[in-house]
C-alpha cells in the first residue's frame, strides 16, 4: 500500500534511548495536518514510527506496567495494518531526508 499523502518531516528531535530514536513532527501537506512527537525507533535494521500517545492516568496517578514502565493510551490508530506500515515507512524516508544522521548509522 502506498502511502495516501505527502509526508514530509518539519523537524526532528533526536532523543536516544532503547529502540527510540528521536521525535519528529510530521507534515502531511495534502490535508495541512502536522503531526508532533511521533515516535522514530530503530532495532537493528528495522525502523518504524509510532504514533504519539498519552500516559495513562488513573485517580490522578500514572499507571505503570509490572517492570515500571508508564503505560500510554492511543490517541489515533490506522484501520488496517498495511496503513500503518505505509504511513510508518512514509515517516522514516521523510526523517531521513530532512536528518540522514538521524539513525546514526547505515542500516536499512
């Protein structure tokens, strides 16, 4: 699946840690919607983008996974995973040509 609209990256902000990358803001030019602090992460060869996210709250409390991790709540979701993976590879390619450094390194 090709991805339905022009993805462009406005800027990216490097944050390393784990799989993450950085944060990018996202610009989808056909319906000028930018889209802040998707996620940019890189295991070994493979890279994705990851929608933001809220922490999940609950009476005023973060909630935590078992292992401490704060636990999010989606705030958009695709209806199909092929839309996903356009639109995750479409922000990859749009990260890398506005910061090819971004990655650190050159895997694919």
């Amino acid at each position: 699946m090709a991805a339905a609209f022009a993805v462009t990256c406005a800027l990216f902000r490097p944050w390393p840690q784990n799989t993450l990358r950085g944060f990018a803001s996202i610009r989808l030019a056909d319906i000028d919607l930018i889209i802040h602090d998707i996620a940019v992460h890189q295991l070994g060869n493979v890279r994705w983008a990851q929608l933001p996210a809220k922490p999940q709250v609950r009476d005023g409390a973060l909630v935590k996974h078992a292992d401490g991790r704060i636990q999010h709540i989606r705030m958009l979701e695709f209806g199909s995973r092929a839309a996903r993976s356009a639109f995750s590879a479409a922000v990859v390619a749009a990260v890398l040509e506005r910061e090819p450094a971004a990655f650190g390194g050159d895997a694919a």
